[in-house]
C-alpha cells in the first residue's frame, strides 16, 4: 500500500541523514559533554556546531540558544522564566486564546498564582487584533507571547508589527513567539521582530523528538525551570540530548536558505496551491478555514456534516495520513480551542481536518489523497 503522509504538523519523518548522525551519536560520540576527557570533547563540539547553526539560521549570537527537550519545554521555560523573574516589575500578561496548549497551559498555571492574564481574541481565520493587543498593554505587562505560525489553522502572525507596538507601548514589555510551526519554513529573524524570545521544535523539520531550543536574547535574565549541574548556563540543567543535538545538524543543513525576496517554503506553497485547486473540484461543500495568506504548509478544511475523524480512518486504510483539528492533542475528546475560538459551529468542527505538507510531498501524493478524499466522501451520503 501506498504510503503518504501529510501530517508534518503533528511531526515529520526524520531524514535519514538524521537518524545515521544519531546513531553514529550513540554509537561513537556517546560522552557527557560536561566531561573534561575526548569523549566528552567529542560530545561538546556537536553541541557547539549545532548551536552556531541554529544561531546562524535566525541570526543571532550562538550563546542566545538554549538546548531544551522541544517546543513544550521552550515554551514553558521562557514564559515562566520571564514571569517569575520580573514579577516585582508588573503582573500582567498576555497571549492569545489560539496558542499551543504548552503555551496556555502555562498562563493558566500563573494564572492560578495570582499573575493577570488577557487572552487576545481571534477572527474567523484566527487573526488577532493589533487595536486589543495595544488596548492591553499597560505599564505592568511583563510579557506577550504570541505565535507565529498558528498549528491547526497556519495563520500567520505579523509579528515584527506586533513587536514595534509593544515596544513603542512599553519598552520594559518582553516579546516572545512560539515558531515551532515557522521555523524552517518561513524566513526568520528574531531582531527584525524585536523578539526577546523564541521557541524551536526538532521534531517539526525532518530532526529528531525531544530536542528543541530557546533563543533569548543576551542581557535577558529567566528563571530557570529545571536546576542542577548548570549546563546551559544554568538556564537548562540536565545532561543535553547529544544524539538528538547530532541528529538536528544534517535537519539543519536541509533547510533551504530564505531571503527578503524568497521568504518561504517555495515547494511547500506549490503544493498547497495545488491541494486547493483539487478540492475546489470535489463536488462536495468544503469550507477553507485556513487564511488565504496562511503558511505554506498547513491546509485546514471543513466537511459540514461528515466526521472528521471518521473521514482519517477511512483514509489511514488508504495510507493517507492527515489529522483533526491538532495532533499534539487530538486524543483528547474535546473539542479544539481554536476552532471554537474563530466561531465555527460543533458540527462544522467534527467535519474538519488538517492536512499539512512536507516539502518532501510529491504532486502525485497529493492527486492520490484528492482522489481517496472524494471516494470517502461519496461513501458517507
Ligand atoms: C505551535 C506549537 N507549539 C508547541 C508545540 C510543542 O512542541 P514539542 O512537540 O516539541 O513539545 C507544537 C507541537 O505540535 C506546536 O505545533
């Protein structure tokens, strides 16, 4: 059976150059970089060239990024770091109500310990509004955190004009982005949005699980979330994740280099394009939530009066692999957060998947899914 996955949300399938630096990782190199003997040297130059490589694709300072477990542990580590460390400065918080759980999982913790928070709202194709972000800040906001690439929808949020206004509002206000759905595929440079902190997934470009890393910018103080033995300059203690630090380096040197002229994922928008030309013959009625100016990579669709998770079953027995609403959760019965957010109704939302493109897709993939999708659909009228 075919195999085709579009999926690459949820997580990619890791390069085989990957997996070969991993294993040459625990095979050879397997030291504790903390170690002063060859071993341990071994282990601490793929550190340093992951790190310089990480810091080169956002361009910013090597000793600006922290190695982290992924997305979840980035995202905690800076929110919570800043929140506790400038809490004598102000209380205040915000967000949006369309973020990663690792994200509001975080605020609703600080919540809980007396910290404010406001929750931005989102519109119909989950973008927030500028005018309510300014309305909310005031002279005791610590910290906003917003995405840049929206995980179920692939809305994109204009994060340098967002970083102007907090800083024109108050300059003492921190600015940090989840980019775990962004990096890698949109051109991304933290000082031209006047981020003080940014989050990165391995697991999202063809790298290993259980790696990520935090950029924060150099002066910035956080409060570490895990302490012991000092690694990560006492950021981050714990052993670092050498096979999976390896395993991000020939991730890395795949990902294609953008420019101002080139910003995105050509081959990725190339395939949405074509998805969507696809479905707008299938003569079923199909709603486009995602924004017409989304990220490459992420479509989200609707089929009012279909079960979307009955929909992937039937396409998993084809060997299409696409989600509902979010994989990081969608073992959960509830239903999204985001898809409630931007208005859409119960039964529109059981109707909905996310298919989400890999630049390693084929047209023919894609024709294949099309194909299945309309077979499936006739089955359930
Ligand atoms: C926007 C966003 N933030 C955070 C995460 C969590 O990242 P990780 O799986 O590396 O913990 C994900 C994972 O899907 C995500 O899409």
């Amino acid at each position: 059976m075919k195999e085709v996955y579009l999926d690459n949300s949820a997580t990619t399938r890791p390069l085989p150059e990957v997996v070969e630096a991993m294993v040459a990782s625990l095979t050879d190199n397997y030291g504790n970089p903390s170690s002063l003997h060859n071993k341990g040297l071994e282990a601490e130059k793929i550190l340093k060239e992951a790190r310089r490589k990480i810091a080169d694709k956002l361009a910013v300072l090597p000793e600006e990024i922290i190695f982290t477990s992924g997305g979840t542990e980035s995202n905690n580590l800076a929110i919570k770091g800043i929140a506790y460390n400038f809490q004598n400065r102000g209380r205040h918080l915000i967000t949006t109500e369309v973020e990663h759980p690792s994200v509001l999982e975080s605020f609703l913790a600080l919540e809980e310990e007396g910290f404010e928070v406001t929750y931005l709202k989102a519109d119909r194709h989950g973008q927030i509004s500028l005018a309510q972000l300014e309305e909310s800040i005031t002279p005791e906001t610590i910290l906003v955190s917003i995405m840049h690439v929206n995980n179920e929808l692939g809305t994109i949020y204009p994060l340098a004009e967002i970083g102007k206004l907090i800083k024109e509002k108050n300059p003492n206000t921190f600015f940090h982005a989840d980019c775990i759905q962004s990096f890698g595929k949109i051109l991304l440079h933290p000082a031209s949005k006047q981020l003080d902190l940014l989050s990165i997934s391995g697991h999202k470009i063809h790298g290993p699980k259980g790696i990520g890393a935090l950029y924060k910018k150099k002066g910035i103080e956080l409060k570490a979330q895990l302490t012991g033995g000092g690694q990560e300059n006492n950021y981050r203690c714990g052993t670092e994740n050498v096979p999976g630090i390896a395993g991000l380096i020939p991730a890395l040197d795949a990902l294609p280099a953008y420019t101002e002229e080139k910003p995105f994922d050509q081959e990725m928008d190339r395939l949405k394009k074509h998805f969507l030309k696809g479905l707008k013959k299938i003569k079923r009625k199909v709603i486009i939530n995602s924004p017409e100016d989304g990220s490459p990579q992420i479509l989200n669709i609707s089929f009012p009066g279909i079960k979307g998770e009955v929909l992937i079953h039937s396409l998993a027995a084809e060997g299409i692999y696409v989600s509902t609403g979010s994989a990081c959760h969608s073992k959960s019965r509830e239903k999204s957060h985001v898809l409630r957010s931007i208005g859409l109704s119960p039964d529109v939302i059981d109707g909905t998947i996310r298919i989400s493109f890999s630049p390693y897709n084929t047209i023919e993939e894609l024709d294949y899914t099309l194909a299945c999708i309309e077979k499936q659909l006739k089955t359930f009228f």
